[in-house]
C-alpha cells in the first residue's frame, strides 16, 4: 500500500504545479492581451448613418466586422442594451435642437432621450441648428448668440449629468455651431468636464475647405474633444462639394484620410474615432466591410497616438 501511495502522492504534486503553471502562464497571457489592447489605436465605431437595421442585426454585423460600436439616433435605450449585450458599446446619441430665448431648451421631448440614455455610459451628441431670440435668429457662428446658448445648454448639463450622460457639441455645417471652434468656444464658457466637442472632417473640409491645416485647430480642442469622425473623401475645392464626395467609404476618395488620422493621434488624441456613412448609396454590410479593411490597413505599423516625435 504504502508503494502505490508514491506514484499517487507525486501525481498529486505534479498537478499542482503543472497548475500553479498554467495559473501564472494564464495570468501573463492574460496581462499581455491586456495591455496589447491598451495598445491598440483609437476604439473605431460606425454611425447608424451606415450601420442601418434593427438593433440585434446591427450589433451582430459590427461584432462580426470588428468595430467597437455604434454612434447615432437615441431611440429608447434599445440599441444600447443589445450593444452591451454583444459586448459593444453605444458611444454617443444624436439629437438636433434649436436654443431659443424664450423657450427652455429642455422638455419633454429631450428629457426622454436623455432618460434612455441613462446607465449606458454614452454622451449626447448635440447639434445646434439655430440660437435666436424674440426678435431674430443669430448668424453662424456669430458670438452674440452665446448668452443664450450657454443658458439653455446648462439646462440640458443640469439635466444630464446626474444620469451620467456627457454632452458632445456636434459642429455641422449650415448650423449655428457649424465649426469646431465655436464648439470650443461655448465648451470653454461652460467650464464643465461633461461637456466637450467633437471633430467631424466631412463638416471640416465643407466649412473650411481641405488646404486648412486641421491640426492646430484638433490641439486647441484636444481639452475639449470627445470624438472624431471620419470618412472617405474627396480633395480639391470642398466647400463647393456635395455630400456624395465629402462622404465615402473609408478607403475612397483622393483626400488623405490616414494622414489626416496620423495628425489627429499626433496631437494626443486617444478618444473613439467614428465612421460617417450618410448618404453613402450601398448596403450597410458593403459600405461598413470595405471602411473596416480600410480602418485596418491605415493602422498597419501606424504610430500611436502622442508617440511621433515625442509629441
């Protein structure tokens, strides 16, 4: 008996360290995945401007595709509960308001939105089309609209902060905050950590045209800035473009799109980067494949963000 007991008695110890070394072989395994994700650029998620269909289609194409998740219509928490269920996250909802004088910003209508927003880690992405008071509306980007503004956004900050949802403004061309600098114009007069901006390039190369040099203009906003958007485009004269040349599938286009991404991290940008899909004239799973194998090839060797030459 006291043979036999050996070889089980030695089993007994090789299995613990054999597990003991699988448990410190997991543990590194573990760390290293971790810290190559850390490593990886930018989260890259698709607007619903592309990625259309109902929630658990669209959760199941951008897991299948690769992207981190989505960005566009709140609806009623839905989509962010379907999102989160696939492991995904709903980054950002949009909505359109005009600030009005003699209105508060805030009714029935937004506070909804803002409600199914709630508990989903997401920010409100606001465009601002119009700020007038009683007598007439104020031109864009014009600063004399500001008071009103920063009222009625503090309003809808009051209301979205306790429910941990942040405020993006979205500058969109035509719009009284069509440009990225009258975001961070209004966002520095707010003075609040919940309420930043955001860079969209098809707005940029429509209001400022693509000689512009974005990059000073990304590194007085990086304060400031939430989410970058990109897409596919065209060069040459912007401003006189359509929509169908400013907005492309990634990876289409003669502007450079990669370089203008390499500036964005060069700057230090680290933020969630979105794709722009509006008005783009093919199936969701055609347009969203071909700017993911595009998304991935300009971030081949690229440099991550802040790493170029120290900055």
């Amino acid at each position: 008996m006291k043979f036999a007991d050996k070889p089980s008695r030695l089993c007994r110890k090789m299995a613990i360290r054999t597990s003991a070394l699988f448990s410190v072989g997991g543990l590194l395994l573990t760390l290293a995945c971790g810290a190559l994700r850390a490593a990886e650029p930018n989260p890259f998620f698709a607007m619903d401007t592309a990625a259309r269909g109902k929630p658990a289609d669209v959760a199941a194409l951008l897991k299948e595709l690769g992207y981190a998740g989505l960005g566009g219509q709140i609806g009623d928490g839905t989509m962010a509960t379907v999102l989160e269920d696939a492991g995904l996250k709903f980054y950002n909802g949009y909505t359109t308001a005009a600030l009005l004088a003699d209105h508060p910003a805030l009714d029935n209508t937004l506070r909804g939105k803002i409600d199914g927003m709630k508990g989903h880690d997401t920010t409100l992405w606001l465009s601002i089309s119009q700020v007038a008071d009683s007598q007439h509306s104020f031109p864009r980007s014009s600063t004399d609209g500001d008071d009103i503004a920063l009222a009625r956004l503090r309003e809808i900050a009051d209301y979205a902060e306790p429910r941990g949802v942040k405020v993006a403004l979205y500058p969109h061309a035509g719009s009284w905050l069509e440009r990225v600098e009258d975001c961070v114009r209004i966002a520095d007069k707010l003075n609040r950590t919940s309420v930043g901006t955001t860079f969209n390039l098809c707005h940029w190369l429509k209001v400022e045209g693509a000689e512009r040099d974005p990059a000073p203009v990304l590194k007085a906003a990086l304060p400031r800035l939430m989410f970058v958007t990109i897409n596919g485009a065209d060069t040459g004269e912007t401003k006189q473009m359509g929509w169908d040349r400013l907005i492309q599938p990634l990876g289409a286009g003669s502007y450079d799109v990669a370089a203008f991404v390499r500036t964005v991290r060069q700057v230090g940008y680290t933020g969630p980067i979105g794709f722009q899909g509006f008005g783009i004239k093919a199936p969701p799973r055609e347009i969203l494949t071909k700017t993911m194998a595009a998304w991935k090839d300009m971030n081949q060797n690229a440099p991550q963000s802040g790493a170029e030459e120290g900055k």
